[in-house]
C-alpha cells in the first residue's frame, strides 16, 4: 500500500509542476509583475498540496493498520512483536466499534426527538409550532436547529399536522437563518414564494457590503435558497472587481438559476482569467438544461440539500 501511495505521489507532483510551468509559459505575454505574483502563488499551492498529500498518506495509513492490520514484524520469530501487533489490532478494532455504536446510538436519538416533534398525541397535546418554540427555547443548539429543520421538512406535504398559518407563524418567531430558510423553502414547495422572497430580500443586504467576505458569505446563503429570484440578486455580483467574489457569484447562479439567466452569464465566458471563464462555461451547461420556469418553486430534493446538518459528539 505504501508503494502505491508513493507512486500515485510521484505521478501527481510532477503533473502540478508542470501544470505550475504551463500557467508561468501561458502568461509571458502580460505584464511581469502580475506575472511572478500568479507563479508565485501557483508555487504556494503546490506546497501546499504536498502538505496535504502527506498528511493523507499518514490517514491512510492509519485507516489501513485499523481496517486491514497492521504489516507483520520482520522477524516472525518475535513472539513478542506478533502480540503486540495483534492486541493494538483489537484495540484499534474495538475502538471503531464503539464508536460506530455511540454513532447509531446519536442517530436513534435525533430520530426519535424529530419523530417526537412531528407526532401529536394525547400525551402531548402541544401544537408543533408550540413544541420547535419550546425546544429552541431551552437550547438553541446547532443539533436542535437541525432537528426542527428536518420536522418541518418532513411535514412539507401535511397541512394538517403544520398548517400554512402555523408554518408563517414560526417562519416570524424564529431568529436561526437556517431555519427560517428551510420554513420558507417548505412554503415554495406548497406554491407560496412570499417567505422565501422576504429570505432572499434579508440576504441580499450584505451583497452590498464594502467586505468581500461578507459578499462571499452572503452569496452562499443565497445559493442554498435554490429560487430564480436569488438568481436576480446575485446577477450583479457578476460583475464584482474581486475574482473571489465574482466565483462565488458564479456559484450560487448555478444553483440558482435557469434558462433565462444564461445571457447573464455569456460575457464571462471569454474573460482573461481562466478560473472565472472555465466556471462561466460551466454554469451555462448547467443552466441551459433548465426551463424558464425551473427554481420558480423549490423542489424537496433542494431542500434536503440543505438541510442543516446534525452534529455528532
């Protein structure tokens, strides 16, 4: 196995070199100081990739010895070598099954507290809108956020058990954005885009912040929305002076858009910097494979997507 790493490593550096000396050759005819600073930071990356290729050998090599064994001793007469390999492989071994089982276990639990909060019973008889308030209350956790994201999720298709009005009534009552997002994108899928427009509204804000952090940041707030009209406010930051910003506009079109938001995207297409340009083209193929009327209402997969994540301890 350690062989084989090593010859996959020696394959993919050289080929990032090249790939350095390619893009140093490609840019001889523009201006040396901009010259040297892409070299120089194509340079920082492949180290940086050397870095992080090392770091995955020593993983895998610690995967393989828990997985597979460890490699035996040179000397198979060494009683005591054999032994010491075998109890650190069933150690490694219990380790991992424990913690697969706390892992089952986490997952159980966070089932259940979702079930709990979908189901109405006589024991219970708070409304689910009632119950979301009353678990945030008490612990506003990541987890917690998670778990009522996914309850309002499940009952997208049960006006019943989460009528619109209740469904509008906690989308005001909440503060996560996470959440408030998936309450609005649970609304568009019953063909109600009001909440998931005012969303979009409250992101779009720091699109205009002088901080191209924070337009980063709000581009992908904006990208998980998945709806046309993020489409529309975003369009601007195509045109954004730092490159790093107008990816991610990018980006969040792709995930945003459709059809008609092509044209938006055509005058990147030729742009001098090959990141943005290979992205603009990518995100026409991407788009042009949908109608004008796609992302006009969120599709459940979308929100699944989305979904915030359940933290493990």
């Amino acid at each position: 196995m350690n062989t084989i790493v090593q010859s996959k490593k020696i394959i993919v550096l050289p080929a990032l070199i090249g790939a350095a000396l390619t893009y140093g050759a490609l840019t001889l005819t523009g201006d040396d100081s901009p010259q040297r600073e892409q070299t120089a930071a194509l340079e920082n990356r492949i180290i940086d990739l050397e870095l992080l290729l090392s770091q995955k050998e020593r993983e895998l090599a610690s995967v393989r010895s828990f997985a597979f064994g460890f490699e035996q001793p040179s000397d198979m007469n060494d009683a005591g070598n054999s032994i010491a390999v075998s109890n650190s492989q069933k150690n490694g071994q219990a380790e991992l099954n424990n913690d697969a089982q706390a892992m089952q276990e986490v997952v159980a639990d966070n089932n259940q507290k979702v079930k709990a909060l979908s189901t109405t019973s006589d024991r219970d008889p708070r409304s689910f809108s009632d119950k979301v308030n009353d678990l945030l209350a008490m612990e506003p956790s990541q987890e917690n956020i998670a778990i009522a994201s996914k309850s309002v999720f499940d009952l997208a298709d049960n006006r019943e058990s989460l009528p619109d009005r209740a469904l509008e009534n906690l989308y005001q009552q909440q503060t996560n954005p996470d959440l408030k997002r998936v309450i609005a994108q649970v609304m568009s899928t019953r063909g109600d885009n009001s909440l998931i427009e005012k969303q979009i509204g409250e992101a779009q804000t720091d699109l205009k912040n002088s901080n191209p952090a924070v337009r980063q940041k709000a581009l992908v707030e904006l990208a998980k929305t998945h709806h046309a009209s993020a489409a529309n406010a975003i369009a601007p930051l195509l045109q954004d002076s730092d490159t790093s910003v107008k990816l991610d506009a990018l980006l969040a079109l792709r995930a945003t858009g459709n059809q008609s938001h092509i044209r938006l995207v055509e005058a990147l297409v030729n742009h001098p910097d090959p990141s943005v340009s290979w992205l603009a083209n990518d995100v026409i193929s991407n788009l042009q494979n949908l109608s004008d009327k796609a992302r006009t209402h969120i599709a459940s997969a979308d929100i699944a997507a989305e979904l915030p994540v359940l933290v493990a301890p």
